[in-house]
C-alpha cells in the first residue's frame, strides 16, 4: 500500500471515531423515545377523552341555551299583553289624576275669595 492509501484510510478511521459517540447519543436517544412512546400514547388518548368530554358538554350547554331562550321568549310573549294592560291603565291613571288636579285647583280657587273676606 502506498503513503497515500494510508493516508486515507487513517482519515476514514479518525472520521468513525468521530461519528461513533454520536451514533452511541443517538441511539440513546431513540431508546428514550421508544421508552416514552407509550406515555406519549397514554397523553394522546387522554386528549382524545378530552376532547370528546367537551364537545359532549358544548351540545349540552348549546341545548340549555336553546332551552333557555325559548323559555325567555314564552314568558316575554306572555308579559306583552300584560305590559299593554298597565300601560292602558297608567294612561287611564294619568287622565283621572289630571281631571283631580283640576278639580282640586278650581276648588281651591273658588275657596280662596271666601277666605279673604272671613275676618
């Protein structure tokens, strides 16, 4: 063998010595991940549960909102025709109070020359 070929061959053995403590890292490191494979498993099917736990509780509320407005919309439908009664009744209220404030003023007005001429 020539110096050369010695040479390279050197080079390829100084480069498998390099790349053999990153291959013994890596293969830590896969060891490790096939180790947390399953609890990476276990997180995924507890995010899944989840997932599913609070789609079902979002129809849940979604139905009592629905419920819920319907049932505001019945006891509103039901209070209109209450509101026009004391709206009609107020409006009646306020014509007698004012027919009371007039006759209340034309009463005392017709009192009032009386009471200056009484010693």
């Amino acid at each position: 063998m020539s110096m050369l070929e010695w040479a390279v061959q050197a080079i390829v053995i100084l480069l498998l010595g390099a790349a053999l403590p990153l291959a013994w890292r890596l293969n830590a490191s896969l060891s490790r991940l096939r180790g947390e494979r399953e609890a990476l498993a276990e997180a995924a099917a507890s995010l899944g549960d989840a997932t599913r736990a609070a789609e079902s509780a979002l129809l849940r509320l979604r139905a009592a909102a629905e419920l819920a407005g319907r049932q505001v919309a019945e006891k509103t439908a039901a209070a209109e025709p209450l509101r026009e009664d004391l709206r009609y009744l107020v409006e009646r209220g306020e014509t007698i109070a004012d027919r009371l404030d007039g006759a209340v003023r034309a009463a005392r007005t017709a009192d009032a020359p009386r009471a200056m001429v009484r010693p």
